[in-house]
C-alpha cells in the first residue's frame, strides 16, 4: 500500500441496526472495522441471533472496549466481563451482555465483516 487512507466512525461506509444496537461500519485498504454501541438490556441472544441464525455467535472479534461492560459467556462455560480499556480476543460460539445502565461501545478489528447481516 501507497500513500494513507484515513476514515472516520463520523462517517461510516455502512451502519446496521438491531434491537437495542448498531455497528457502524469503516473500510480502510481493504479491510473492516466496526464500532458497536449495545445498549443497557441489549444481549446478542435476543437482540442479533434472530439476524445471525445461530445458536450463538460464531463471529470471532479481535476489541478494544471504549465504554461500558458487557458479560461474555463462551459455549465452553468459561465466563468474563469486559470493560472499559480492556482489549479481547474471542473465539466463535459466545454469547454477550451489557452490564449496568451504561451503553456498551466496543472496536472491533476482526468480527464484524458480516455481524448482524441479514
């Protein structure tokens, strides 16, 4: 790559909404980052698994969580809340929850390519 592509969440290439939630979505060379904003009640099991047609999410996410927390159970049992600062790594199958009365806004460098694309 020459020269430098600069986007802006300001502005996003696409956004998707879904109860209690969106992601705004920026194309840089190539490739995809999401901004998501869950609001409080907002849990991937009710508000995208109708969108996503799985059992859980099976979308892997590579993020930077800006605000809020959110609660994630993988498929294999193995529990955590992530918060404001934190930078996760999850695997396919999990499911996800805000925690708390604060919107939850996370970056995600790798997952959101086709999260909640119906």
């Amino acid at each position: 790559m020459k020269g430098m592509e600069v986007k802006t969440f300001d502005s996003p290439d696409g956004v998707r909404t879904f109860e209690k939630g969106k992601v705004e979505l920026v194309n840089v060379n190539g490739r995809t980052v999401g901004r998501a904003t869950f609001e409080p009640g907002w849990r991937w099991s009710r508000s995208v698994k109708p969108i996503a047609n799985t059992e859980s999410c099976l979308a892997p996410h590579f993020q930077y969580h800006v605000s809020g927390t959110i609660h994630v159970k993988m498929d294999d049992g193995t529990e955590r809340d992530l918060k404001a600062g934190d930078v996760s790594m999850l695997g396919a199958g999990h499911d996800a929850w805000v925690v708390g009365n604060e919107p939850a806004v996370i970056v995600d460098f790798q997952g959101m390519v086709d999260y909640a694309k119906g």
